[in-house]
C-alpha cells in the first residue's frame, strides 16, 4: 500500500491474493486473469511499468505486452523470477521485507493522472458489478446473491470459495476489507475444498465467522460429507457460526460457460447436469440450520438470519445458470463461439 501511494500506481490482486489489500481502496482494481476486472485489464494494457510482488501469476496473456512495460519482480524463490515476464530487474526475498528496503530508494510521483484515470475506471467497475447484479434471473442471479453477502461480510470473517463458477463471483462482487481471510483452490483449481477449507479455518480461528461459498457440484464431492463433520464438532468453536452457501443450479456451471466461450459447444446435459438435492433439509437432518431460498427478495434477509445464527447454517440458493461468468475482456473469437453456441443449444431444443 506504501509503494502504490509513492508511485502512483493501481493494484491488481492474483486469485490466492484476493485478502493482500481491501477492495475499498480507491487504486485497487480488483483481480486480474480470466476471473479478473475491467480496471485490471485496462491497466495491464496501458501501464509502462510492472511490479509484480510475491506472485506466480501464470496468465502471460493477461500482462502487459513483452517490451510495452519494465519490469521489476519481487519473490523468495529465485526460480519464479522472469518466467511468466522479461523482467529488467529481479530481487529474492521476503516481499515485505523487500518492499521495506526499497521504499526508501523510491521517488514519490507528482505527477498523479495516471492514479486519477484508474480511480475512474475502478469506481465505474463497481456501478457495472452492481448492474449485474441487479439484473433478474430465473429463479435468482447468482452475481445478486454475492452482491447481498458483500456489505453484510463480518469484520474478520474467513471466506473460502470452491473453484466452478462461484470462484467468479468471490473473485469481483465481495469487498475484502482489513482483517478478513480468503481463500481458494487457486493454484490447481481442484473442485470440492471450499466447506473443508471453512472447517480447517474454524479449527484454527473458532472465534471468527467461517463462510464457504460452494457450488452444488462440488458440494456433492465434499461438501454433504463435511457438514457430518460440523455437526460433530461446532459446539467447540466459541463462535459457532459456519455458513455453507450452495449456488443450486443443477449444472457444472464454470465449465458450461468455458465451453461455450472456448470452443462455441452447447451444454451438454450427459455430463454437466448435476441432480436436483435439497442441501437445507439435508443440514436439517444432521442437526444444522437449512435455509432454502427461491425468490431474489429473501436473499438478504436469509443472509441476516444465517449471520445471526446460533449453530452453523447451509444457505440452499436456487440460482440461474444462464449468468454468464464473463471475462474481463472478450475476444472476437469467445464472442463467436458463443453465438455459435447459443444458436446450437436452440437447435437442439427445437428437436
């Protein structure tokens, strides 16, 4: 945060960084890659210089192009310098202590339009969220129930996401401010550690509140078998309250969105749908809190009545799996693949 404000630059977080700074500052542009923001692809387009700190970042194509940018990288191992960058210069070390050293060789920037026009676009990203958000689903968008959980998050919380297509929504929609914890699959994008992550966090902080944001195909790899495992063990943690939100969408959702936008496929039901499963009165029957929602006017109140829950709570949302998971920036062939798709998917409804 001291070397953005000396220089005058803007922020972007890698997936696994997502709690390093909090979202409501004004030069940070949220994350970056396939799951990233428009903030963040703008200035990786036009910046001149990249400070890349503590990050194995692997999406080469979402940094600036070889030769527009300088380079400099900070990492404790020496192998991760210059590979997905040709850096001008590299430091090995921790990136605290680095970034400690360095400060006092650094020049403060008077010269601050650069900060200014990102603090534009980062301030106009967050209207777009919201108006996503916002727009209506068959039965419940499921940008809206994240955009609901955001403002609500306690101080401190520890959030885990699964990978599927509720890692997108954590990745843009939830404002991460100080002291929170989040986490995810990041690095091998494996599907069904979210609830485990959220039990692993109540273990280790069972004075914080604990909340996994799954998916109903990876809550059906993991997750119906944890919540056997927090019935059994919630009345040790002094702060009882673990959320489980399920996105109910009867789809392998992420994976129906990266078809159609990667290679114009329709979904294909044989081995995307995922079977229809009550998730609340399954917590129900093992002691916890069910909370089934249908409708878009009770995800808020169902969000206060499982924060101020006594015992932990498995949030059942019924969810629309046409949102689309868009990237941050789409390409002309992603444009036509998906028209290509949609227009394959008619055509299989109309036989």
């Amino acid at each position: 945060m001291e070397v953005a404000e000396i220089i005058g630059a803007g922020v972007s977080k890698a997936l696994l960084g997502k709690a390093v700074i909090s979202d409501d500052l004004p030069y940070c542009c949220g994350p970056i890659g396939l799951l990233g923001s428009k903030p963040s692809w703008e200035m990786m387009s036009e910046c001149d210089t990249l400070l890349m700190v503590g990050s194995s970042f692997p999406y080469s194509e979402f940094l600036p192009k070889e030769g527009k940018a300088r380079g400099v990288q900070i990492d404790i191992d020496a192998r991760m310098l210059s590979i997905r960058y040709p850096m001008e210069l590299n430091l090995v070390g921790d990136s605290a202590e680095t970034l400690q050293a360095l400060i006092p060789l650094l020049e403060k920037k008077t010269e601050r339009s650069w900060r200014k026009k990102l603090e534009k676009e980062i301030q106009e990203w967050w209207k777009v969220l919201e108006g996503r958000a916002m727009n209506s689903a068959d039965p419940i968008n499921p940008q809206y129930v994240f955009w609901e959980l955001s403002s609500r998050l306690p101080d401190n919380c520890i959030i885990t996401s699964d990978s599927g297509s509720a890692a997108n929504w954590f990745a843009r929609d939830l404002k991460i401010r100080r002291g929170m914890m989040a986490s995810l699959s990041g690095t091998l994008a494996t599907m069904g550690p979210g609830v485990p992550y959220a039990v692993a966090a109540k273990f280790a902080f069972p004075d914080r509140v604990a909340i996994a944001l799954v998916g109903d195909g990876a809550m059906w790899m993991n997750g119906v078998n944890e919540l056997v495992t927090i019935a059994n063990y919630w009345r040790e943690w002094s702060d009882p309250r673990l959320i489980v939100m399920v996105l109910a969408n009867q789809d392998l959702n992420q994976v129906t969105w990266e078809q159609r936008a990667l290679s114009g496929d329709p979904k294909f039901n044989v081995s995307q749908h995922v079977p229809e499963f009550s998730f609340a009165r399954y917590a129900d029957l093992v002691g916890l809190i069910g909370i089934r929602v249908e409708r878009p006017e009770d995800v808020g109140k169902a969000w206060d009545e499982a924060l101020a829950a006594t015992r932990p709570v498995v949030l059942d949302v019924q969810v629309d799996p046409e949102v689309p998971t868009l990237p941050p920036h789409i390409t002309l062939a992603q444009a036509r693949n998906f028209m290509s798709s949609a227009y394959q998917t008619r055509m299989h409804r109309a036989c």
